[in-house]
C-alpha cells in the first residue's frame, strides 16, 4: 500500500508529511486530487484518515509510518476539529513519550513487538466514563467527579494497552451516561460531524464524532441502553454491544448498571471491531458468569451460512417509527435476502412495561452507587449544584426504591432473557431500527430540563436497543442507509447469548456488499 512514498531522506521525512504540499504528495500516494483537499492540506499525514486501525499498524509494523508520526496526526485533527467537542480530558504528553519510544525501536524490536502487541502504536481513546487509567481522571460527565483521579488501571485499560493501543485522551460523554445524547454541563455539547445542529447520540457520542470525523479509526465506547447503537447509527458507523460478560467491567466492580452496561468500541471498519474484541475478551480474575470467548477473527473471513432472520419493525411501545429508521431497517432486510438470508416479519414476546420499568430502577441505583462512592472519597454529600437536574432528580428517586424492587428489577430482565432466547431458537437474528427517531436538534435530549419534557424525546432513541441491554445478548447497529438529507441512520441486528461471531461474519458480508467507509461526513 501507498508503495509510492519515499522514505529515504529521514532527516526531511518528518517536515514532508507535515508540509503543505498535501496534494502533491497525495497523488504519490494514489489518492484523488478531490479527497487529498477534502484531508486538508494544513494536517500532517493526510493519507492518516484512510486508514483503519488494522491498516495504520500494518503501515507501522512496515515501517512506512512511524507511531509519533501517526499520533500527531491525530492530535492535529483534534485541534483542527475542536468545533466537535469531542476531547474532555488530554494526556497528549504522555502518548507523544510512547509514540517516541516506539519509534525509536529497531526493525527487529518493532517486528517482535508487533507479534504480542498487533497494534502498537495506533493511537486511542477512552470514553470519559466508567473506565479508569491509573494517574488520570475520569470525569464520568460530572462537575463531582472533575478532579478524580484514578489509583488503578481498568482491567479493560490493561488489555487496551497489552493489543498495543496508545491511549491519548477520554471522550466526551453526558453525566453518568444516563442520556442518548453527549452534553453536559460540564464540558458542554459535542456536535454530530454530518450537520452540527445535531447530537452526536450518546452516551458514547464523544467516541462516534472523533470516528465519524477521521480523528481516530476507532475508540472505546460503553453501553447500558444503546450508548455504542445509538451513537453508531446517528454517525454512520459501525458499533457492537457484546453479550453480558464478555468484556471486562472490572477490577472494582465486575457488573455495570447490574448487567445492563458493556464495554467495546466504535469503529468504521467491521474488522477493527473484531480484532479489538478478539484481543479484550474473557473473563477476569473474580468473573463467575459470561460467554465462552469466541473465534472472532475467523469469522468475519468467511461469509456466514444462510440465515434466518426476524424483522421487528414495529417500536415495542407502540409509538410511531421515523421513515429513514425503518428504511434503513428495511433495506437492510432486502440486502440480506439479496445475499441469500432468509427475512421473515416476527417479533418476541415481551413484557416491555415491567422490562423498561425495571431499567429505570437499576439506571437510577446506579446513579446512586457511583455519587456515593464518589461522597466517601471525598468526606462530604454532593451539593445539587454538582449534578445534573435529572440526575439530582435520579439520585433521590434512587434513595426510595426499596431492596426488593431492585432484586425483582433484576428478575424481570432475567425474563426478558428467556424469552429472547426461546425466539431465537427459530431464528438465528432479529434485524430492527436502531431508533425509532433521527438524531435530535441539541439541546432536546439534554439532562438539564424538566423531565416529562425529556422524557417525550428520549422514547424515541431506545425503545429498541435498551432490550438487549436487559437481557445481556449482543446486538450491533450497521451503517446501511442515508437520508435524502445525506445523515446517516442504522440497521440494528441482534443475535443469541455469546454468539457475537454470527454477528461479525454477516457485518462483514454487509460492510463488502454496501461499503459504507468512504462515506463521509463534510467536516
């Protein structure tokens, strides 16, 4: 790839790829004129964005790119996208000493690191929430936690920093993300790359406009009721919400949300996805209850056999569906009959009532869990003035639930589960909307008005994917369909308990029948 840079003047190499000569050296490097000055000529290493995470590392491993020259690239996009909002916290200082380490290393250093390590040097970054890097703060999206410093590495972090990744920065996501929009008081709105008056989705909105946006090839996210989906499908990216389990919550707690919360990434490429899950999953010391980790790998190699596939196009409230979400959901059901599937109109059977009922009751116990252990730490309660409203308002609803309210919360999506399971011993995925709704005007799904206002909006982002955060089966959002307005809106496929590798093999037959990577949003 790109076999016409020249790499050998070292000395000069540094100022050729920061130079403003984009275009020129994009035609060496068999780009278009059109896409070498849609990159910009002002930011290094313009080729950098057409890359995904497993290409920058083969180009590194190569020794076609350096990781200090790959990290600057991404910081540079940062700075030069800093209109997004998608950065809160910077450690900058501390990927540039690892990329220059790295790159310091010699050919045969490099090429044994690689064989432990597949991607070393790709820059990184995590979600502003429930992940901890020893020596850095995690926000959590809140003025209470905005100066708490970690004394530990998530076990996550650990694996993250094992496949190679350098982590640079935490991204941007709403207090304690309990909304499917990314805006909070404290760092303020992050704006959605395809039409800034837009949300961006949440909680993981932060992770999907530095995607959707080319700073990074892909970055962590989390889940509790679509938070990878959500954010995914508003920019028009690929994102997976593994089974219950299979990715690491801990060391401190083994569980978020009491089930509800997962741990993965956003990217653009399906492969991307797959290799990061294939190098993070499996149980941690102290696990007791997941999925046996899968040949991810593997899977997307290969087409998957024929399968059958339910379309649940109806919203589980019986609330009306925008038009783009159920023909993004409907496409993608042609495109799977296209390719051999079988597509059948069918939906489980589920107690939608008691299941949401029973998610507000565990979300609201969590907000609680997490500001008291935030109060211990610091010796004193949390003024109102350090929360969110309805996050205030969360926190003292969450004070009168009784113990066993939550243990029966916690049944109901135990429920849910079987009845999932019992639906899918006829069929082999269930394709819907990822929401029933396009991505918001900011400002109308925000945690900081009153609540039967917000409440109005928020039906509409997760009637379908907030199911399977409950019953703990993994379900993934593709990028199949754009509006006449050009925004980009999902395709949700969920799948049995564990069997992420069905999901990943028709994500790759999708993402090579209906390439979506060179869609982009005009930033």
């Amino acid at each position: 790839m790109f076999g016409g840079l020249d790499m050998q003047a070292s000395s000069d190499r540094r100022d050729f790829l920061k130079a403003g000569a984009a275009l020129s050296g994009a035609v060496a490097l068999g780009l278009s004129a059109r896409s070498a000055q849609a990159a910009s000529p002002a930011l290094p290493l313009p080729e950098y964005e057409r890359f995904d995470a497993v290409g920058l590392a083969q180009q590194m491993r190569s020794g076609h790119l350096t990781a200090l020259d790959t990290l600057e690239a991404a910081l540079a996009r940062v700075e030069a996208r800093s209109v997004l909002n998608t950065v809160t916290v910077r450690h900058f200082e501390l990927a540039r000493q690892e990329a220059k380490r790295l790159s310091g290393l010699s050919a045969v250093d490099r090429a044994l690191l690689f064989e432990k390590s597949p991607l070393t040097g790709v820059p990184f970054a995590l979600k502003d929430l429930g992940v901890a890097m020893k020596g850095t703060v995690t926000t959590q999206g809140s003025v209470f936690f905005k100066d708490a410093v970690a004394d530990h590495d998530s076990t996550l972090v650990e694996r993250y920093r094992a496949a190679g990744l350098n982590i640079f920065a935490k991204l941007a996501s709403p207090e304690f993300g309990q909304t499917a929009t990314t805006e909070s008081r404290l760092f303020g709105r992050t704006l959605n790359p395809w039409n800034l008056k837009l949300s961006s989705g949440g909680s993981s909105g932060g992770s999907a406009a530095a995607v959707a946006a080319g700073i990074l090839p892909v970055a962590h996210a989390s889940d509790g009721g679509g938070s990878i989906r959500i954010p995914a499908s508003f920019c028009g990216l690929f994102g997976l919400k593994p089974s219950r389990g299979l990715v690491p919550m801990g060391p401190r707690m083994l569980e978020g949300w009491l089930g509800l919360s997962a741990n993965h990434v956003i990217s653009r490429s399906v492969r991307d996805s797959a290799l990061l899950l294939q190098l993070t999953q499996g149980p941690e010391p102290g696990s007791r209850t997941g999925p046996v980790p899968g040949h991810v790998m593997q899977a997307i190699a290969r087409p998957p056999r024929r399968l059958r596939i339910a379309l649940m196009a109806q919203n589980p409230f019986g609330a009306p569906v925008h038009p783009d979400c159920l023909a993004a959901a409907r496409g993608a059901a042609k495109l799977c009959e296209s390719l051999g599937h079988q597509v059948e109109v069918a939906a489980p059977r589920l107690d939608v009532g008691a299941l949401f009922g029973s998610m507000g009751i565990v979300t609201a116990t969590g907000v609680l869990h997490t500001v008291s252990a935030r109060e211990k730490e610091l010796g004193r309660p949390v003024r109102e003035d350090e929360l969110e409203p309805l996050n205030w308002r969360s926190l003292h609803l969450a004070r009168t639930y009784t113990a066993d309210q939550t243990y029966t919360a916690r049944t109901a999506f135990d429920q849910g589960a079987r009845s999932i399971d019992i639906f899918l011993q006829t069929y082999d995925l269930i394709l819907s909307p990822v929401t029933a709704g396009p991505a918001p005007l900011l400002g109308t799904m925000a945690l900081d008005q009153p609540y039967e206002d917000y409440a109005r909006v928020a039906m509409q982002a997760s009637p379908f994917t907030a199911i399977f955060n409950m019953t703990g089966h993994p379900a993934m959002a593709v990028p199949l369909h754009w509006s006449d307005q050009g925004m980009p809106f999902g395709a949700q496929f969920a799948g049995r308990y564990g069997d992420e590798a069905t999901l990943l093999a028709l994500a790759a037959q999708l993402e090579q029948a209906a390439p979506w990577k060179d869609r982009r949003p005009a930033i």
